[in-house]
C-alpha cells in the first residue's frame, strides 16, 4: 500500500501529511482510510496534539473527481459516507488539540476538513475554496455546519454558492481561520504552536473541546450545566493542581496531560 498519509510522531506531537502532491493532495479511497487511520493511531495516550498538513504546493484540492466519476469506484455516497464523515468525526473527538497547516489551496472537502480542525493557521499563498458548486455538488465534510458558525449565515451561503476563491488574508478578516504567517515560515510557526500544545493541560483543553462540539445545539441554561459539570472534572485533574500550585510558587508549571 502506497503512502498517501505520513504519520510520525515527536515527543507527544503526531504529525499527518497528506501525500499525494502530483494530485494536489486530492482525496481517493486508499488516502482516506489511511487518514483515518493515521487519526485513529494519534488517539493514543501518548500524543497531546496533532499537526495535519499537506505535501507539496497544495494543501488538499477535496476529492479525486476521476474516482468520483468512476463506474467502478466507491460512488458519492460511499465517498461522504465512509471517506469524509468518519475523517470530520475523528477530528473533532480526538481528546487534544488538532492544529491545521494550510500549505497552499484548500479546495472543497480539502477546506471543510481544515476548519474542523482546532486551529488553522494558514500561509500567505495560501486559499479557500467551496468548489462544490462549480460541478453541481453540496458542501460535505461538515461545510454546512461549520462554515456558517465561523463566518455567518450570508457570508457563507455567497462563498459556497458562488465558489469564491478566498486568499489566507481575507478568510482571516472574516474570522475563518486563525492566523496568516509567511509561506516560509509556516512551518515553523504552525508547528511552534502545537508544540506548546502538546505542553499544556491536555485534559483542559480536551474538555474545552468537549463543550465547543456539544455548544453547537445546547440552550444557555444547558450549556452552564455542561460548563459546571466539566470545570469540576478539569479541577479533580493533576493539571490543575499542578497550575494553581505553580502559579502560588511564582514558577512555570510541568503540566503532564493528566
């Protein structure tokens, strides 16, 4: 099996490269399964925060429209079904931050799977695109979800009707992304990032995690429950006691993820 994901890891950093760069990092099913494998194997306890980014000139152009066109290939509903949706899922339950590198264009599913992610930071070259309209298709992989929570209703509905290209500069005056840092030094600067990530109180910020998804379609009075019940688990954490015990001693904290 070729590999269309690299995964490795450092200290308690995963990094997952999407490597398919002759095809703009485009998506085909032997890439998907191996992305949601890769995301499957950064679960484990070890790793506290996860770097994603693509190979080459681009960042992930969405999917293969040659296997998409295919008589024989997986069909549209096996493509959402079983590449995309399991992908966004996985993202957004992992236990610690995911942090996104957008190298270059991120095209359909390709910028859907990086706003899911917990931070994007994006080089100055870079771009994004709803492309689906351009072939008759609906956003998938979360688009329609996530999109209009990070943009608003009427921003996002023009972007996914009309296709817009959007320079990095421009997705982070309407508040899609995180940052823009300098093509050269994306790399550094992204990884910088998940770095101290992996640093920080891993159970914290997995709970913050936790109530970001469920906030989506909780009431305020059930949101204030949920924020309760949770703060009261990160306090029973070692991070906690290990912050407040730092910070009363006037010294940087050693935070262990637990």
């Amino acid at each position: 099996m070729s590999e269309l994901i690299k995964y490795s890891s450092t200290n308690a950093v995963a990094e997952i490269v999407l490597n398919r760069p002759d095809k703009f990092n485009s998506f085909n099913r032997e890439m998907a399964l191996q992305m949601q494998q890769a995301l499957d194997q950064a679960s484990d306890k070890s790793i506290r925060a996860v770097f994603i980014t693509g190979e080459g000139k681009a960042f992930c152009a969405g999917q293969d429209l040659t296997e998409a066109m295919d008589p024989s290939g997986p069909g549209i509903k096996k493509i959402v079904e079983e590449h995309y949706n399991p992908i966004i899922k996985k993202i957004r339950a992992l236990e610690k931050p995911v942090v996104c590198s957008v190298n270059g264009v991120a095209a359909g599913a390709g910028a859907n799977m990086a706003l899911a992610c917990d931070v994007v930071i994006a080089s100055a070259s870079s771009s994004f695109l709803q492309a689906f309209s351009k072939i008759g298709l609906i956003p998938d992989s979360g688009g329609t979800f996530i999109l209009p929570r990070l943009i608003g209703w009427n921003r996002a509905s023009a972007l996914m009707m009309l296709g817009d290209k959007i320079p990095a500069a421009e997705a982070l005056q309407m508040g899609m992304i995180y940052k823009v840092v300098p093509d050269e030094k994306l790399r550094e600067e992204a990884m910088n990032i998940a770095v101290l990530l992996s640093q920080m109180p891993t159970k914290g910020i997995a709970l913050t995690k936790k109530l970001l998804n469920e906030s989506f379609g909780n009431t305020l009075d059930k949101q204030l429950d949920r924020e309760r019940d949770l703060q009261v688990e990160a306090a029973s954490s070692h991070d906690y006691k290990e912050g407040v015990q730092a910070f009363l001693e006037k010294r940087k904290p050693l935070f262990k993820g637990e």
